[in-house]
C-alpha cells in the first residue's frame, strides 16, 4: 500500500522498456497552464527513478505523445510529493501517459526500476 492508497498503483520501466500508465478521456485544451502533482517512492532495486509524463491523443506506446515534463530523480524508498514545472499545452489532449525511468536502456528486466 502507498501514498494516499486510493489510486495506488505498482509499474516498472527504463528510458526504452516498461509499463505506460494512461488516465484517457481528458479535456486538455491548447494554451492552458497545468500542474502535475503526485507521490512516489523509488523501490531500492537500483539507484533511482524519475516519472515522465506525456500527453497524447489516444496513443498508448512507450514512446508516443507530447513531452509534459520529468520528474526530479527519487532516490529514497520514503513516499512524497513532487510537483512537476508547470505545463503549457501546445495542442488539445485527451490522455496524459506517465512511465518510470532509470538511467539505462538494456531491455532487461535486471535494468529496470519498479515502483510503487
């Protein structure tokens, strides 16, 4: 159990591989500010994690959608807050897609980061 435990959820990933958490049927409207704001842990398997958030249209992949901003790196097992730089959307939205990072690329379980 984590942070605030509803909506509490567990994901993995580096910069090439891993879980793509998506919250779809949004109203993000070209020219508004937004802040991202949410609680993390880093899960003590490697040295770091850091959250990247996107915006997309439908699209689910690793990789798709508009960079929103990263998270500082999260160094310690403790759960906290973090805000990300406040955002202004360059287009119309409707799915924001979040994925932890670590410093590796290897496909391979062994260099991913697990979160919770």
């Amino acid at each position: 159990m984590g942070c605030c435990d509803n909506g509490y959820v567990p994901f993995w990933g580096n910069r090439t591989v891993g879980v793509t958490l998506s919250q779809q049927n949004l109203n993000i409207e070209q020219g508004k500010r937004y802040k991202i704001t949410f609680c993390g842990r880093w899960r003590e398997n490697h040295s770091l994690v850091r959250f990247r958030f996107r915006a997309s249209n439908g699209q689910f992949g690793y990789a798709d959608g508009t960079l929103i901003g990263i998270s500082p790196d999260i160094t310690s097992s403790n759960w906290a807050t973090y805000t990300i730089e406040d955002w202004t959307a360059p287009g119309n939205f409707n799915t924001i897609l979040i994925n932890p990072e670590n410093n590796f690329s290897q496909n391979e379980g062994e260099y991913t980061s697990w979160e919770i």
